[in-house]
C-alpha cells in the first residue's frame, strides 16, 4: 500500500498542493493552502499510481462499477475501475454522474422583463446509458477532494436511487474531516490522506486583513472577485 508521505510527495511533485497562498474555498470561506487536483490530472503516470493505491483498499469488496462526479471525477473513475479490473481479474466498469441544471426563477437581478433564469446545479444523474449498468451491482463511488462531502453523497443518493449497492467511497484527500454519516451513511470512507486547512469566514480573515492579494488561479477566488466588483 501507497504510504501516505508517498501520497503527498505525488501531489507537491505535481504542485497538486498549494501552500502561503489565500485562497476562497468552495464553501465561501478562505484560507492560505489548497489541495489542486487540477495539478495532478495531466500527468497520467503519477494519476494511476493514485488510482491504483484507491483500488488496492477496495480489491477484496468485489465492486463490479466504479463511479464519480463529473468533471474531474471521470479521470478517478477510469483509472481506479481500470486497477480494480487488473486485480481483480474481472471487468470493473467505470462510469460517471453529471450534475442535473434547473432552471430557477429570480425577481431579485431585474432585466426587461422584470425576471431572469438561472440555472443551478441542484443534484447528479447518471446519463450516456450508464444509469443501466448500476441496477443490482455493487458500485464503488470515488472522489478527487472531500471538503463538506456534498459531491459524493449526491452521487451515492443518485446510485442508490437507480438500484445499485454502494460498498464504499474512495476519495485522494479529505481535507474537511468527512465522516460516513456525512455521505449517506457509506458502509466504508477510506482518504489516502487526511489534510485539515484552517478556513475562515470573509469577516474574520487574516490574510484578507493583511491585503495578501486573492488566487485566481484555484478555488473560488475569481467568482469571487467578480461579486465584489
């Protein structure tokens, strides 16, 4: 098994972990490191060994479909289900969900109209014909970034709902101290590394307080640029 120092030394060689930075989270709030998977994607070599130490935790839960959430999640799906079926000796299918977008109706940003559209993500579906591979199979869900874990328990809620069994959630880091519970209640969580940041409210920023300039490059920091403008 892949040791967790071997884990981190993959992602920093890739410059996958970002660190004196300040950086706005997914959540709204900010703090000065950030784990980028993004980092770690183009280079395919140090992507399977990843992969294949998730696949090794799992080998012996007989997964038969190893899904995640697109986008990023689909480079995890293939290459997990990839090392599971070398394994294993036997085919793992490797699929993916996407987020379904609903229209929603706002009086609050008022055009011509007096009304705008906006599309919001709301949950994940399983399209492309995937959604027949699941029914009856026991489903491996897999993740690049736990930070509330929201992703994942949408897709474990999405497999469950079409009919497949999910033994686990595998994931590369859990940076925000998930817990089973927090995913529906996934019979196994297993991170190959466990990286807790310090984030803070906009209120209560320190670097935000220190004038230290927003990175634009990761995270939420344009968006969130763009809102104070």
């Amino acid at each position: 098994m892949m040791e967790k120092e071997d884990v981190l030394a993959i992602l920093e060689r890739n410059q996958a972990v970002i660190r004196d930075s300040h950086v706005v989270y997914t959540s709204g709030k900010h703090g000065s490191a950030y784990v980028n998977k993004d980092g770690l994607y183009p280079h395919s070599a140090d992507t399977s060994k990843i992969c294949k130490a998730i696949a090794e935790e799992f080998m012996e839960d007989d997964v038969e479909v190893v899904i995640a959430p697109a986008v990023g999640g689909v480079i995890l799906s293939q290459w997990v289900s990839f090392h599971l079926s070398a394994l294993t000796g036997y085919e793992v299918l490797g699929v993916y969900a996407e987020h379904e977008e609903q229209l929603v109706r706002s009086t609050r940003i008022p055009l011509l109209e007096g009304e705008k559209l906006i599309v919001r993500k709301t949950t994940f579906i399983t399209n492309r014909g995937y959604v027949n591979l699941i029914p009856g199979k026991r489903v491996l869900v897999v993740e690049d970034i736990l930070t509330t874990g929201g992703s994942a328990k949408a897709v474990i809620e999405a497999t469950r709902i079409v009919g497949g069994e999910v033994i686990g959630l595998g994931v590369i880091c859990n940076r925000g101290g998930v817990k089973p519970e927090d995913v529906g209640n996934v019979p196994k969580l297993f991170s190959l590394i466990d990286v807790r940041l310090e984030a803070y409210a906009e209120s209560e920023c320190p670097l935000c307080k220190a004038g230290v300039p927003i990175n634009i490059e990761v995270g939420k920091g344009k968006e969130y640029l763009s809102s104070h403008l």
